[in-house]
C-alpha cells in the first residue's frame, strides 16, 4: 500500500513527455499567428515616428526662418538647426536633442527651395530608396 501511494505521488508530480509536446505545439500555433500581425505594427509604428520627427524638424526650420530671415539652404542642410552657421540672427541650437536619423538609422533629406514647397524634409523608408509601398514608402512633409 505504501508503495503505490509513493508511485501516484511520483506520477502526479511532473509532466509526461506528450504533455509537454502538446503545449509546445500550442504555443508554436500561437506564435505563428500573434507574430506576424506584432511586426506588421512596429512598421507602421516607424512610419508614423517618422511622420513626428519630420514636423519638428519643420518646426525648427521654421524657427530658423524667424531668426535669420530665410530657411537653412540645400547645402547648409539640416545641420544649421543644431551647429552654428555664420549667419546674422542664429539663435540656435533650435533641436533640443541634436539632429535625429529616420527610424530605420538613416539622415533626413532636405532641399530648400524643395519641389514640393518652400523646403522638403523627408526619408526614403525602409529601403533607403526613392519610392516604394508600405514600410519602403517615402515619409515627407509634402502636402
């Protein structure tokens, strides 16, 4: 009698091998469709982070324009936001935390006069490269 009682305590007390496979294989489902649908909103999470950072370098552009009467040139660049350029009324840094790269690690593109208004701030997305859809598609400040 003692036996068997120490033999149920020994089976009760742990997993058996199908156990554990099965809620592996539960698991394993779950991850296979939470997954997906996860990073399909971190990349529409970068596009709309890219969307902020370019409006407050806008700003800040802007905020440029007051000071000396003119937006940063193409070739002074986003640069003159942050780093003194010699230029009569620069009150700046006018970026609290210096100049940020687009969400996928790569500079803002700035032309002034831009095609599409008085400047043009905008990244390429995921692929670095003109165009695309998605996550790949160009973030700008075009209206």
């Amino acid at each position: 009698m003692i036996q068997s009682t120490a033999a149920r305590v020994r089976r009760a007390a742990g997993f058996t091998l199908v156990e554990l496979l099965v809620v592996l294989a539960i698991l394993g489902l779950l991850a296979g469709l939470v997954g997906p649908r996860v990073l399909g909103q971190l990349d529409g999470a970068k596009s709309k982070t890219a969307a902020v950072q370019i409006k407050d370098l806008e700003q800040a552009a802007e905020l440029f324009k007051l000071d000396v009467g003119r937006f940063p040139t193409t070739a002074e660049g986003l640069d003159a936001l942050v780093n003194r350029v010699n230029v009569p009324g620069w009150n700046g840094p006018y970026l609290r935390k210096g100049l940020p790269a687009d969400p996928w690690g790569n500079p803002y593109r700035y032309e002034s006069p831009g095609r599409n208004g008085d400047i043009d701030i905008y990244s390429y997305g995921a692929d670095n490269a003109p165009g695309g859809e998605g996550d790949r598609a160009d973030i700008g400040n075009w209206k």
